[in-house]
C-alpha cells in the first residue's frame, strides 16, 4: 500500500480504542491521546509529529509505524526531518504537536531506556582519549548492566581486538561498529540507526545489512534512516519514504518494487524496427529502448516470445524489466515533488 | 505483513538509579587520561607552589623579644611585669599615679596569670590613655570599665579560679569592672604590675601584597600605694621582673616596657601561605571541571549521555557529586602534601611553627579540600550553563580571582566587601589567624561560595531539562 500523506492522517487510531493501561506521564508533557498494551511493546509509532524551528517547519504532521521483526528503511533527502523525527523518539528533541513513542510510551518515561530502546545517532560521538571499551563501560554502566555485556557487543561487532585501544584512533568503520555495539548493550528490542551505513566502505556495507537482517530476523523493530536508497538495498523490508517534514511513501519495499516495475519487459534484439512491428499489437505499448533493446508493457512474457518467434524476429534475450529500489524511489520523489508544489501553491493561498 | 513474536532483552533487571548514574560518571572520569594528568598536574603545582612560598612565610614583627616565644603568632604577650607569687586566694591592690599617652591602647595596670611563660592564662586590669578601664583576659575577653585615666585605683581579687577587676577614683569606693574565669589556675599565680604598648605600625598595602614595618613604643606608668592582701610579709617572696628587685614591703614602681598582652592582627599566616598555591592548582581544577562537561558537547556525546539517562537534571547531579568528591579527596591529598612538604621551609620566627595538631591548621586544610570540590562543583554548574569552555573557564577565574586581585589595589574597606560577598570568600577558609584584612570567618566564607555553587548547579539542573540538547 502506498499511502499519500492525507491518506495518513485518516488513518489514525481513534484515541478510545482498546483497553486502558495507566501510563506514567510527565505533567508537562499533557496526556497522551494513545494507549499501550502488549502487542506494542517493541513498536516505534510517530503519530501526527510536528516540529518547527523558528520559522521553519522540520516536520510536518507525520506519522508511520516500525513495527517489530522487519527492517524500515527511513529515506528521503537530507534535510527532509529524518534525524529530527529520531530525535524525538529518543527524548532529545520535544514535539510541538503529535507523539513520538517507543513501546507504546514516551521515550523520557522508560525506565533503563537502553533495554528497550537502542540508538546510533552519530558515529563520531565518542571522547576520542576513551579506550573503546571504557566508552562502552560508562554507557552500560549508566542502566546498570554487568560489564560483560561490554564483552558480548565488543566481539558481536568484531571490535573484541581493538577494545583497549583509544576510539580517536579508529577508522571511520570502526566508529560505526563502535556505536552499534553502544546501541546493542542493552539487547534491545528496538533499534534506531541513523545513517548506520554513512562512509563504509563496501565489506561494512555487507556487514552492516546482514546485522539488520539477523536483528530484525531475531524479532526486533529495526528503524535505519539514509539518504540513499541504494544503501537500504537488501535489507529493508519496508521502507517510510519523507521529503520536507511530511510522509511520501508508507510500503513494503515488495509492493514498491511491484509498483515500479508496472509489467514492462525489455526485448534484446538486433532487429529492433522488425520487433517494434510484430509487437505492437492490441493492448500492448512498445518504445524503443536503445539501439538493440526495445521496451514491451501490457505483454505478458510467454506471448512476446510467441510473437516473436512467429514474426521470425530473432532476438538474443527477454527479460522482466525489474527496477532497482533506487529507480523505484526517484519515480516515488519525482511524484512527491510534484505534490509538494501543488501543496505549496494551496498553502500560499 | 510479517508477523514475529517480538523480541525481549535478555538482561535481567537493569537498573538507572542514581548510583548507576554516578558510577557511570566515574567510569567516564577516569578513562580519560589526559583529565587524570591534568589532575595531578593541579596537584604538582598546588605543592609546588606552595613550598616555593613557604620560605617568605615565617612570622615576622618586632615581638621577638623572647617573650612570644612558641605561642601562636595571632598573640602578642610581652611587656614589662613585676610581679610576685600569691599562693591561693587573695587580691593586689594598686593606685596608677601617672601613664605616658604614648598610644590609646598603652597599658598600664594589675595582671594576675598562672605563670610567666608566655601564652599562659592571665587577667589583667589596667588603665589606657584612650580606651579607659579594661579588664582582659586571655587575649580574647575585654570587658570596658570606666572611662577614666591615671591617676586611678586598681584592685584585682582571685577566688579560685575566678578573678575581680574593680577601680576605684580615690581608693575608697569601688565599682567592680568584671569577673573572669582563668581555666588551669593552680594554688599559685603570679600577681603583679605591668606595662606594656603596641608597637607602632606603619602599614602599606599596595598591589599584590603588603608591607608592614613595626617600630618599638615604649609604655611608661608609675605605680603606688601597692599592697597585696592576705599580707604576710614574711610569706611573701620578693617582687620579680622589670629589670629590677624590690624588697618585698615596696610599695611603689615605675615600670617602662614595649610589647603588647594582646591578639596580634597583623601576623603572617604561614599556613594560609603555604596554601596559597591551591589557587594555582585551582585553575587546572576549573579547566577539568569544564571540559569533563563540555565536551559531551563538542564530541556530540551528550545524546548518548541523555539517551541512556534521559533524566538529564539527575544526570547533571550524579556528575558533581561525582567530580566534587574526586575533587575533595584529590584536594585533601594536595593539601596534606603542601603543609607537610612546605611547613619545614617556613622561616623560623619567635612564634611557634604550624602544627597539625592545631586544629586551625587542620581545618584549612580539610577546608582547601572543600574550597576545591566547591569550586569544581561550581565551574561544573557555570559550563552547565553556558556551554562553551573557554568562556566558562574564563568567567569562573574571573570570578574567584578578580576580587582577590583588584582587592590588593582598593582600599580595604572595599577589599574586604569583596571578598566577603564574591565566590572569593571561599579562601578565607585557608586562613588560621584573624589579621587586620580578614575579611570573613573561614567557615562562613566556605559557606558563601557554597551559597553561589548551589545556586549555580540549581539554576543549571533546573534548566537542563528544559534546553534544547
């Protein structure tokens, strides 16, 4: 399902819902319009989320569920509110409208948060005079958690070597496993990366992608946010696409694919004026694709090769023409881009 | 959709109490090494410092006639005393028949004290040019009588351990001036006459110290009528002191003397000066205390810091409890050092050398501990607030020192008023003498810096979490 963002807002829960559960609330924080129960124990929801700094809208009205044992892929340009929207799931940053909860509550209102919640928001925030394993030890520390947690996430992001050595001396790699096992310590439930994959070179890359599969493959609500889809490729499940503050996109990256792809097949042939003739037939719309390609849509592949075959026009290849997630997303963009100028138009109004 | 059980942490009871906090800011502390090095380089220039200035630190003053010998350099106890034993009870009568008004604080009168060794405990009555009647105790009691000059009657009376001043203007009626007690008296105490008077001082403060010359004023007073009851001339030994002998039946004397029976104001503190290097290692203390905090900021390690506390004003608390004991126990290492190293430096004088049995010197040096913890509290709360280092290192200096600088320049009214209402207060709590420039009592200058520090970190904590991190 592809939701626009109007379709999102009437998509919300009514308040009511559900049995009650007494949550504990801040005063200054107002009631929340949303209730916790047990199958919300490892979901991130941002429901209406609004945020402004001075006269600049960050995000607006956004909402979207990371729901647990899928990776969501977070994308849309920089500065579309990505690190904003995280940031207020992690208490960091206070929403001028809307909810932002981990497990059905408030961030500031988790007890031992990093049980719960584990978060890489930038890989350089590390003392750079700290071995390795004392940046680790003062985070654990902090909720209580034995020391040989240090140990466990230290050798799960193969850091166990490099623990005595002082983090300014790491590679930018090394940053990264080093802030995910930071965000690991608590073997938590729910994971926040941002940018995880920034500056890896191609081996982090693979490593980080099946890390993410094996967490979210554990049962966890993995949320990891880029700015380029190429990145996510082969490890989301799903992906919240965002440009300027408001939700694009809220779909499975099967469905997107499946969207985008739209049944075309690419023709390889060296008789491409021939195939052009013997193709365009009822239904069918047909465009050259390159000097020895040509682009068939509304054919299935079975009645192209038929057709081919019985026009007597040889051809070295038929193939389902099937879109890189990359590709997906600019056809996605290029749309909202358009949205967005209408939008703007009714706002000026 | 993909549906999964989902997942539960496999740690067993965290907890993110305030212990946990606090540990995890000890963890933090120590595993930097260069704030470790920074430390003890506070350390290194506090002994330091404090040895190179402990030769200038002896006690000084032209008290050294042998009589201050061994007390503490905040008395003076020399003069010219004739006196004699008074075995128990009994009273010494007298009539000052003239005084030379050499100084309004010229003494001239009766003294009654439980030896001659200097230091001991005494009562004395006696006349002055410009204060009148006084009956004084000890150094520390002073109790006004008449306002009267010489020539006066005198008469001081023991019972026990209590001691009467009463004068009289013709020998006949009397009104009583005060009674004292005297701690330690024993069946016999020395009774007598004496003289004395302050030297003349001549005192320039000027910027960044002071300088002091004393000059010797010699106390003139004649005496007579003297007489001591109960009188058994044959039980009675002979007059002793002032340079003269006299039978034991005379009855009159004239006595000249310089010195003072009195608190001296104007001694140096050689233990408050062996301290003063703290303020040198205070200034690595400060840039500690900022940059433990500021560079959370400056390495984007604050969210991580909030994320796994996100209750920030605890988080705030747990670090200065944390870095104010480490600076306590620190400080206390620094300071023991200091006095132990420096104290054999000190230039030996009359008065007797600092003693850690003293439990002055004991409190400033516990007290230079707390001066320390406080300030580091205190440059925490202000780095807290404005966030950046250099300017939060700049403006808690500028507060501690610029009083104690500017102070030495100004005239000393407002000198002291500076130092007692600025985070400079703090010092006093090295002092162990009261002079002439103390501003404010130890305890209670500790306590002003302790009024800023905990309004500082309460401002700070308040206001974390409110901010934007």
């Amino acid at each position: 399902m592809i939701r626009t963002p109007l379709e999102g807002h009437a998509a919300r829960p009514s308040p009511g819902a559900g049995a009650r559960k007494t949550v504990p609330r801040r005063d200054d924080l107002g009631p929340l319009p949303f209730v916790a129960s047990r199958g919300m124990e490892a979901t991130i929801e941002v429901r209406e989320l609004r945020k402004s700094y001075g006269s600049t809208v960050a995000i607006d009205g956004l909402s979207f569920t990371v729901r647990p044992g899928q990776v969501t892929g977070f994308v849309g340009p920089n500065g579309a509110g990505k690190s904003t929207t995280m940031r207020m799931l992690l208490g960091l940053d206070t929403p001028d409208g809307g909810v932002a909860l981990v497990g059905g509550r408030r961030y500031r209102e988790l007890r031992a948060p990093l049980c719960q919640v584990g978060a890489l928001l930038d890989a350089g925030a590390f003392h750079p005079g700290r071995r390795a394993r004392d940046h680790l030890l003062w985070i654990a520390r902090s909720n209580g958690l034995p020391a040989k947690r240090v140990d466990e996430v230290l050798e799960l992001v193969g850091l166990t070597t490099a623990a005595g050595r002082r983090a300014g001396a790491f590679s930018l790699g090394m940053h990264q496993r080093l802030g995910i096992a930071g965000a690991l310590l608590g073997d938590p439930p729910m994971l926040i990366f941002d940018e995880p994959v920034n500056g890896l070179d191609p081996e982090g890359i693979v490593w980080i992608r099946d890390l993410l599969r094996r967490l979210a493959g554990e049962g966890r609500a993995v949320l990891v946010s880029s700015h380029l889809m190429s990145e996510l490729e082969g490890s989301a499940d799903h992906l919240v696409v965002i440009g300027r503050g408001r939700l694009i996109a809220d779909t499975s990256v099967r469905e997107l694919l499946d969207r985008a792809s739209d049944g075309r097949v690419a023709v390889r042939t060296a008789q491409c004026l021939e195939a052009l003739t013997v193709l365009a037939v009822d239904g069918a719309t047909v465009a050259a694709g390159g000097p020895d390609s040509v682009t068939v849509a509304g054919l299935p592949v079975e009645r192209i090769v038929t057709l081919l075959s019985d026009g007597g026009v040889s051809f070295s290849g038929v193939s389902e023409h099937r879109p890189s997630l990359e590709e997906a997303y600019m056809e996605l963009t290029r749309n909202a881009v358009e949205f967005h100028a209408t939008a703007g138009q009714v706002r000026a109004w | 959709m993909v549906t999964t059980t989902p997942y539960r942490s496999s740690v067993r009871d965290p907890r993110d109490g305030f212990a946990q906090l606090m540990l995890s800011e000890w963890t933090k502390l120590r595993s930097v090494p260069r704030w470790g090095l920074t430390m003890l380089a506070g350390v290194a220039v506090t002994i330091l410092s404090g040895m190179l200035v402990a030769g200038g630190a002896g006690s000084s003053g032209s008290g050294s006639d042998g009589s201050t010998k061994g007390i503490s350099p905040q008395y003076r106890d020399a003069g010219d005393y004739v006196h004699r034993v008074l075995l128990g009870d009994g009273s010494i009568t007298v009539r000052v028949a003239s005084q030379k008004n050499n100084d309004p604080w010229a003494k001239g009168g009766l003294m009654l004290r439980a030896s001659t060794e200097p230091g001991s405990p005494y009562a004395a009555l006696m006349i002055t040019p410009g204060n009148g009647v006084r009956l004084q105790a000890n150094f520390t009691t002073d109790i006004p009588g008449s306002s009267g000059r010489a020539p006066r009657w005198l008469k001081l009376t023991r019972q026990g351990t209590s001691v009467t001043g009463s004068e009289s203007a013709d020998g006949v009626t009397w009104n009583k001036v005060g009674t004292v007690e005297l701690e330690g008296l024993r069946q016999g105490a020395e009774i007598g006459m004496f003289v004395a008077s302050p030297d003349a001082l001549n005192l320039r403060r000027q910027f960044g110290g002071e300088d002091l010359v004393e000059t010797s004023n010699l106390g003139e007073a004649t005496f007579d009528n003297v007489k001591v009851e109960p009188a058994r001339p044959q039980q009675l030994p002979p007059w002793r002191g002032g340079g003269e002998r006299a039978a034991p039946d005379a009855t009159s004397f004239s006595l000249a003397g310089a010195g003072d029976i009195a608190m001296y104001h104007y001694a140096t503190d050689a233990t408050e000066t062996m301290l003063t290097g703290a303020m040198f290692g205070m200034m690595a203390i400060v840039a500690l205390a900022v940059l433990y905090l500021t560079s959370e900021y400056q390495h984007g390690l604050i969210w991580t810091t909030f994320t796994a506390s996100p209750r920030r004003g605890r988080v705030l608390a747990a670090r200065a409890v944390v870095l104010g004991g480490v600076t306590f126990v620190v400080g206390l290492v620094a300071a023991f050092a200091t006095f132990l190293l420096a104290s054999p430096m000190v230039r030996k004088g009359n008065a007797a050398p600092p003693a850690l049995s003293d439990p002055q010197v004991l409190r400033a040096i516990v007290g230079t501990a707390a001066l320390l913890a406080l300030v580091a509290v205190f440059s925490l709360a202000v780095a807290s607030i404005l966030r950046r280092g250099a300017a939060a290192i700049a403006v808690v200096l500028l507060l501690l020192l610029a009083p104690l600088v500017a102070g030495s320049a100004l005239p000393l009214a407002a000198a002291k008023w500076l130092e007692r209402v600025t985070p400079a207060a703090g010092f006093a709590v090295q002092q162990t003498l009261e002079r002439y420039d103390t501003a404010i009592a130890p305890l209670p200058g500790l306590a002003v810096l302790g009024v800023y520090t905990a309004l500082a970190l309460g401002y700070a904590i308040w206001r974390s979490g409110r901010r934007h991190a």
